[in-house]
C-alpha cells in the first residue's frame, strides 16, 4: 500500500470524507490505481452506474482485484448491465428459425475438417479391404487356402463352387475324377502359361494334334501345398478316352511338384490335357507348356 493510499484511508478513519474525497479525486487523475478506484466506488462514487464505472476502471489496472470484483459481482448481479432489457424479455420460439440456422452455421474451416475426417476414414476402409484382398490372393497363389474358405469366395465371386464328392464319395478317392469332372478353365495350350488351381476344380488345356506327332507337355506347381502332381495330371485323345499310357513320364525337379510327359500322338484331332486340383495333391500357381518335338 503507498503512503498516499494510507493516508485517504487514515482519513476516512478520522471521518474527514472531504478531505479523503480531494486527495481521491488526485490519485485518480495523477496516479491511478486498482486501490484508487476501489476507494473511490466506495466513498466518492454517487451513482451505482458512477460505482460500477470506477471498478471496471480497477480491474484494468488489477484483474484479479479481490475487492474489486466482489463489488462488481454484488452491483451487476448474474444479468450483464450493458445488454438492453429487450434481450431478456424474449421467449422461446420468438427468434425466427432462418436466423438461428444462420447463428449456427459451421464455417469453412468445419466444412473442410468434416470433409477430411470423411476421407480419411474412406481411405483407412480401403486399405484395410485391400490388404485383406492381397492377403487371400497371396495365399490361394501358394496353395494354402482352405477348400472351405475357397468354397466360400467362389459364391461371392460368382465362380461355380468346387466338387469335393463325387456321388458321396470324396474327391480325393475318386481316380476317376480327372476325367469326369467337368472342367471350370478351357483354354489353348501354348508353350507356356501360368494359372492358378484351386481344389475341387479342373483345368483343361486343348491342342490340335496329328497321328505320328509327338509332343512334350510339362506341368510344375510353384505351390508349397503341390505333392502329388502326376496323379492329376492327364492327356484326354480326340475320342474321349484317358491316352496317357501313350506317354512317357518324367520330371524336371525331384518330387512331387512337376510332370513331363513326351508323347506320340496316335490319332489326329483336339486333344486335352486335364490338370485336376486336389487339396495337398495339386493346388496353387502352376506353369503348362505343350510343344510339339518333329515339327
């Protein structure tokens, strides 16, 4: 407290008020305070709105003026004094809708964060959908997806559904099944192409051939889940009969992976070859070349 704040309030306390009046009146044009000002509401002041002036000017000085903002507090009251008295008489409803929709509109900065938290989660659905996408993929290539999840992806994926019975009997006991099954793929031999086989379908792969003709047909899977590939392997003659006694057998690789079968032709027409997919027998990417050795 300066000595000039001390000295109004020893005169207030000797009850001189004039006295104590004056030197407010100079401390507030000369050296004004938040004490000045709380003073000066107190004992100069003759009008609450004189009052209220006084203590808004000592908040400036001190915000967070005790004295200062009890008096405030205790003179406005909760309703703020410079808000017409109009704008606490309304009732609800009174304010058109138009113009609360306008108070409430979001501005661009809120548009654009929406949109973005918009994106974004589009974005992270997408890349979970394709990851998992891949991921099958990934697996069905090597061999590894099972016949029931196979199953399931070809009824939504529009493909036939897989054979795994035959007349009750399980794919995997039927030798005759190579030859029964009606094939899912038809397509042209070449000297190479590459396909995926899953298990319970069959790929058929045609050329036109000539008696006396000999030609080398090789099949290798890439697969992990391939151990028993010359089993579901067969050349199919024009007449429909399984004509792969007129063949040698051989292999590239050592196991089960791969089959070569040199052949000479014995009749002339469309011959196939059958490439059955059988669960741990003959499944995933594979490679097929036919080629005829004479010409």
């Amino acid at each position: 407290m300066t000595d000039k704040i001390a000295a109004v309030r020893a005169a207030l306390a000797a009850g001189d008020t004039p006295t104590a009046q004056k030197m407010l009146r100079w401390l507030l044009k000369h050296e004004a305070s938040a004490e000045a000002c709380v003073l000066a509401a107190q004992h100069l002041a003759t009008t609450p709105d004189e009052q209220i002036s006084l203590l808004r000017q000592a908040l400036t000085h001190d915000a967070f003026h005790t004295a200062a903002n009890r008096l405030l507090l205790k003179l406005e009251g909760s309703t703020p004094r410079n808000l017409a008295p109009n704008e606490w008489a309304r009732h609800t409803g009174e304010v058109p809708l138009p113009e609360i929709q306008r108070q409430r509109r979001p501005d661009r900065f809120q548009r654009h964060a929406a949109r973005q938290r918009f994106w974004s989660r589009l974005g992270c659905v997408a890349g979970i959908i394709f990851m998992l996408s891949f991921s099958v993929a990934m697996i069905r290539a090597i061999g590894l997806l099972p016949g029931v999840i196979n199953g399931s992806l070809a009824l939504w994926t529009g493909r036939p559904a897989p054979v795994l019975a035959i007349a009750g009997t399980p794919l995997a006991q039927r030798p005759d099944a190579i030859t029964t099954l009606q094939p899912s793929l038809v397509e042209v031999a070449t000297s190479q192409d590459m396909e995926i086989l899953d298990a319970g379908y069959l790929h058929q792969h045609t050329f036109d051939g000539y008696a006396g003709q000999e030609y080398a047909i090789y099949v290798q899977f890439l697969s992990v889940n391939a151990a028993d590939v010359p089993r579901n392997v067969a050349l199919i003659a024009p007449d429909g009969r399984e004509a792969t006694r007129l063949c040698n057998r051989g292999r590239i690789l050592q196991g089960g992976s791969n089959l070569t079968l040199t052949c000479l032709l014995d009749r002339s027409g469309t011959w196939r070859v059958n490439v059955l997919g059988r669960e741990g027998e003959s499944v995933g990417t594979y490679f097929i070349g036919v080629e005829r050795l004479d010409a």
